[in-house]
C-alpha cells in the first residue's frame, strides 16, 4: 500500500481544497510507515494523519475513500460513500468490490486524482442517490446469512461430481 500512498502523495498538490485523512493499518502506524513515504506529511496542511482508534470516525469525516484492497470498502460503499480503487496493475485483483459498478471509481499511477474527484463532485444528487443505492445492493448481495447452509455451499460446491 505504500504505492498507493505515495501516489496520494504525489496527486495532494493538485486537489486543492481538499483535506485527506491519511489512516493507516492498526499494526503499522505512521511512525513506522513515515519511512517508506516519498515525504513527511506530518506538517503538510493537505493532510491530517489520523490518530482516531476508530476506523468508523475517519469513514464518518470522510466525503470519499481511496484504498487498494481492504474491505473497508464495502463499508464505505454500504455508507454511501465514494470509494477509489487503486489498481497497482497486479495480476489478480485486490478489490473486494471488484464487480461493483456503482459509486466506485479506479485509478492509477499514471491518472489524476483530481479527475476522479471532479467526475464524483460533478454528480446530480439524483444520479448520486441512485449509484448509492446500487452500491449498497452490491454489498448486501456480497454477504449472507451465517447459516449451517450457507457454511456447506463451497463444500458442497467442491464434491459435486464431474467439478474437479
């Protein structure tokens, strides 16, 4: 995730207006992360490096999110919140919204920010509501019931005949 932090970094100068909570992973916290940054965003006014223990706080701040691959995603999209993907071009996908079409843009490293952020902002809030809701369909379609059944489906999926 460095790649896409830095690459946030680097995109900051051209988002004017915009402040970005920059929250890391509980087991590595900015101290251990600074390091690996292209700068110390610590006193850049463009940043507010998160010390809330609660991830919900920081989503609640939040107008939109950027990630790489964390379900914080499907959160963000159950709340109605834009979300970026970034796509470091890995061969697989890390996107546990994947196939959600709604409220969720991608981009990369040779792609504006900026440009994401104004197709968001640029939205009917009629057009907005419905890709919340859709987005929101997406998420709940993604999870199910914790049931006995529910557990058995890959199994079963598995040993049917002829599968493998």
């Amino acid at each position: 995730t460095v790649e896409m932090a830095n690459y946030v970094i680097s995109q900051a100068k051209y988002v004017e207006g915009w402040k970005l909570i920059f929250r890391t992973h509980p087991l590595f916290p900015y101290n251990k992360v600074k390091k690996y940054l292209i700068q110390d965003i610590v006193n850049d006014s463009s940043f507010i490096v998160s010390e809330s223990g609660k991830l919900i706080d920081d989503i609640n701040k939040s107008d939109a999110i950027i990630y790489w691959g964390t379900t914080v995603s499907l959160e963000c999209l159950c709340m109605g919140k834009p979300a970026i993907h970034y796509d470091r071009g890995d061969l697989l996908s890390y996107d546990p919204a994947f196939n959600c079409e709604h409220l969720k843009w991608n981009v990369n490293k040779n792609q504006s920010l900026e440009s994401v952020l104004k197709d968001i902002n640029s939205m009917s809030m009629d057009n907005f509501s419905f890709h919340q809701e859709e987005a929101r369909k997406y998420v709940f379609s993604y999870f199910h019931q914790p049931t006995k059944l529910n557990f058995m489906k890959p199994i079963l999926e598995f040993l049917k005949p002829g599968q493998n």
